[in-house]
C-alpha cells in the first residue's frame, strides 16, 4: 500500500537549489521529495523550518568567507 508524505513545494533560484540538494545528501535525503526542475523542490512539510535554518547558517559561512577572502 503506497504512503503519502506531506510536501511543500520550494522555489528558488538554482544556486540556492543546488545548496538545499548538497544538504539534503549530507542528511541521509531527509528534507527533498522530489526535484521538480531547475527552480522547484517539494520538501518534507516536517522538515521545512530545519532546513531553514541549516540554509541560513550554509549562507551565513560562505558569505563570511567571501568577505574574509575579499580583505586579505
């Protein structure tokens, strides 16, 4: 008997696609359903606002070391 699971659909540019799909294989494919196309993923609906956040903290480190790149 198939399951359904619960799913948000996420749009964002590929950069930020290609982020999200690096985290999810780090986490054992918790957060994506399915990989629609280049700009759309359908997340887990329970694992939506942890991926937020791990996104957030992926940004906030790559973009402190692009600025401590950028001063040296």
């Amino acid at each position: 008997m198939p399951r359904a699971i619960r799913g948000v659909l996420v749009q964002c540019d590929a950069s930020i696609k290609s982020i999200i799909v690096s985290i999810d294989n780090e986490n054992n494919h918790d957060y994506i359903i399915e990989v629609l196309d280049d700009q759309n993923i359908v997340v887990k609906e329970t694992m939506v606002q942890v991926l937020k956040i791990k996104l957030e903290e992926r940004l906030k480190n790559t973009t402190q070391r692009v600025e401590s790149d950028s001063e040296g």
